[in-house]
C-alpha cells in the first residue's frame, strides 16, 4: 500500500492532482468556520441542540454538510442543493423528452446538463435560503429581522453553496475523482472524531477496566461489521453471459466472442435511502423551521414516530412503526429508481442489433424478460442489504442511545466515493505499469 502511493506520487499528473484536491478540501474546511453574517450563533446553538435532542431531522443534514450548518457557517447549505438537484434533473430525463435527447447525445449533451444541473442548484439554494432567513427571524435566531438582513442572509448562504459547487467540479477536472463526491465524503469523515469521542465518553470512560475492554471491543466489531458490509454490498453484483454471434463481412469474420452484462446487486446505490429519509424527515424539517413541534398532540406523536432518534427506544416502542414505514420506502425507491435509470428492453433491442444474445434466451422481447426477471430479484436483495447496513447504527442509537451522526448512508457514500477514487488513481497507473491499489 504505501510502496503504491509513493509510486502515485512519482507521477506528475497524479501527484498534483492529489494535492490540489486537498488543498481544495483544506479550502471546504476553511469555509466551514467562517460565520454567517447577521445570525446570532448563540441563539442558533441554543435552538439546534433543543431540536436535536427531540429529533435527528437535522443531525441528518448536519452531518452532510460536516457540522457547518451546526456552526451556521458560510458553507451551512454546503452542496445538499447541488446533490438534489442532480437526482432531479436525473428523473426529469425520464420524463422529458429533450432532456433524455440531451442525454444520449453524449459528451455536448453531458455539458448542457450539467449547466441545467447548475441553475436548478443555484435556484433551489435560494429557496432553502429564504426559507431558512425567514424561519430563523420568527424564532429570534437573525440578529435583526428585516428586509436587509434576511436578503443578507440569503445572498451568503446561496453564494457558500454556489462556491462549493464551483470547488467540486474544479476537483473533478484538475484534482482526482468526482469533485462533489469527495467534499461530501470529507465533510462526513470530519465528523467521525466527534463521534468516537461521544461513544468513547458514553460507553468505555470512568467505568472498570473489564467493562471498557469489553465495551470497546463491541463498538468496533459492530463498525467492522457495519463497514465489512457496506463494502460487500457496494462490490457486489450479477454477471449475466452474453455471446455474439460470428459475422463473415469480405475474407474476415468478426465476432464470436463472450463478454457479459453487470448488474449491481445495490443498483440504486445510496439514492433510496436518501429518498426515504427525506420524505421522512421533510414534516419534521418544515414543523421545527415554524416551531410547530405539535407538543403531545397526535400529531406531535406522529412527528416523533418520523424520526429515527426515537425508533428502538424501549421507552416509547409505538415509536418504531417509523421503521417499518421507512423499510417500506427504502424498498419502493431501490425499484423505483432502477425502474428508471435501468432499461431492460433497451438493453435487449441493443444486444439484438449487434448480434448478441445471452446463452439459452431468445432475442428480442424473451431476452428482456429475463433480464426484468433478475433485476427484479437482485433489488430486492441490494433493498434489503441497503436496510440491514441503515438500520444497525440507528438500533444501537435507538437502543443504547448511542448518540452517533453517521449511520449507513454515510458509510456507503465513504466506501462508494474511496473505492471509485482509488480505482480512478489505479487507473492511471496501470497506464504507466505500476502496480494498482486494488491489485
């Protein structure tokens, strides 16, 4: 391992793309500090550890976004806009037909995407902005609440998001890996000391020797596992054979060779469960911006049963139907999106036009049949991996109250985003003969 960094490093190209990445993401960690003008970050604490404590509808986000939006910070949006931008202009391709033109119209029709990608990200970051100003001045969190500083507030936090937008694609062009990947990836792990130093103080410090070995050496094997996990979940697919047919074009014949279709046994990646948790979480997120928590109300209750903070709690047990509500949902999101970004009938048509066909299943609308039939299979088995990989950091939150911001999601997008930048690196030096990470 490290006789292959050193070697990266004896690379120009690699070497300065390496560091320029980092000193992009000291860049990110810088931003997160600087202070938003015209908040009271007094108040804004006292206010966020009240709603923390009765649910986790921002931990979720503050942790994507590396605790700035804890500290109020001029990255407080970070690229949460950026990503649900994305997501969406990806589904609108589905649904609107110049888009999925656009698509298909490879690297031209890549570069008007990622611009349309830019305006809806810089247009939703102004609605979050304003409704955050305005949410925070009813509270007493704005320093003064008036036309001005409401348009201040909006203007820094959309142009923070627009800058961290700006960052990851220059990581993406002149640094390694995918640019927006890597900053959510550093704003997660960031939090991950803090996280340690809470379970540390909660389950091993001040108690008998045996009870912190014993302690200890379960909060790493369930990390182990939870980590062991992800990766399998994350590597894991279905190889489907397709052989093609032998064509005789003048004295040459070409084709007859075997190569084969991968499915990923985690087709939806960490999208279902960012879908799920923001439908999820969306009441809690509108109820608190108003400060209409619902009390002990019915819908108080409910709003409770939403959040994942108060799932497994013995306690108050009702509380967990939340969980089965969002199994339910990540499950529907894993077809859902596959439904959409996977097409086998196209996949047939394609194989049939290049005289392909897989061993035993007929061309043509059979082949396509086949391939719905396993990829139905495979969904559900990535679903149900996907909920076991969510679900154990928020059992032993809920259980234990082991209070911890990462989870599952952040763990998939950790391993996701190290693997794909480790074989991006690999790749280029496999192209001057030095031996890969992943070899």
């Amino acid at each position: 391992m490290f006789e292959t960094v050193r070697n990266a490093f004896k690379i120009k190209e690699i070497r300065n793309g390496i560091i320029f990445t980092f000193l992009m993401l000291i860049v990110v960690r810088l931003g997160c500090q600087l202070p938003v003008p015209g908040i009271n970050r007094d108040f804004f604490a006292e206010w966020f550890s009240q709603i923390t404590g009765d649910s986790d509808s921002f931990s979720f986000f503050n942790a994507f976004t590396g605790g700035s939006f804890e500290n109020m910070s001029l990255f407080a949006l970070n690229i949460t806009p950026y990503i649900t931008s994305s997501i969406i202009i990806q589904l609108l391709t589905i649904a609107i037909p110049a888009l999925e033109e656009m698509q298909k119209e490879g690297e031209e029709g890549r570069k008007k995407l990622v611009s349309i990608t830019r305006y809806v990200t810089i247009g939703l970051a102004l609605i979050e902005s304003l409704a955050m100003a305005i949410g925070f001045g009813r509270q007493g969190i704005l320093e003064k609440y008036d036309a001005l500083n409401v348009i201040l507030v909006i203007c820094t936090l959309t142009a923070g998001s627009a800058f961290l937008m700006w960052i990851g694609e220059q990581i993406t062009e002149y640094g390694v890996g995918n640019g927006i990947s890597i900053v959510l990836t550093i704003n997660i792990v960031s939090r991950i000391p803090d996280d340690m130093t809470s379970l540390y103080t909660m389950f091993v410090a001040g108690r008998p020797v045996a009870y912190m070995i014993l302690n200890a050496v379960i909060i790493l094997a369930i990390i182990l596992v939870t980590i062991v996990l992800t990766i399998l979940l994350n590597d894991a697919e279905r190889r489907i054979p397709v052989q093609y047919a032998k064509k005789m074009q003048g004295r040459k014949q070409y084709g007859g060779n075997s190569t084969y279709i991968p499915l990923k046994v985690n087709t939806g990646n960490v999208i279902p469960i960012i879908f799920a948790s923001s439908i999820m979480q969306f009441p809690v997120v509108i109820a608190q911006l108003f400060g209409k928590t619902g009390g002990t109300s019915v819908w108080g209750h409910i709003l409770r049963a939403l959040s994942s903070s108060n799932w497994f709690n013995v306690a108050t047990p009702w509380y967990s139907l939340g969980a089965l509500v969002y199994i339910l949902l990540v499950i529907f999101f894993a077809y859902f999106y596959t439904s959409i970004t996977f097409n086998p009938l196209e996949i047939a048509d394609n194989m049939k036009k290049q005289g392909g066909f897989i061993p035993g299943i007929r061309p043509g609308k059979p082949t396509s049949d086949y391939l719905t039939k396993i990829l139905n299979y495979i969904i559900f088995i990535g679903a149900v991996g996907l909920v076991i990989v969510a679900m154990i950091p928020i059992f032993f939150n809920g259980a234990f109250n082991a209070n911890v911001t990462f989870g599952g999601t952040s763990l998939i997008i950790i391993v996701g985003v190290i693997l794909e930048t480790l074989k991006q690196i690999e790749s280029k030096m496999v192209v001057r003969n030095y031996k890969g990470f992943l070899s």
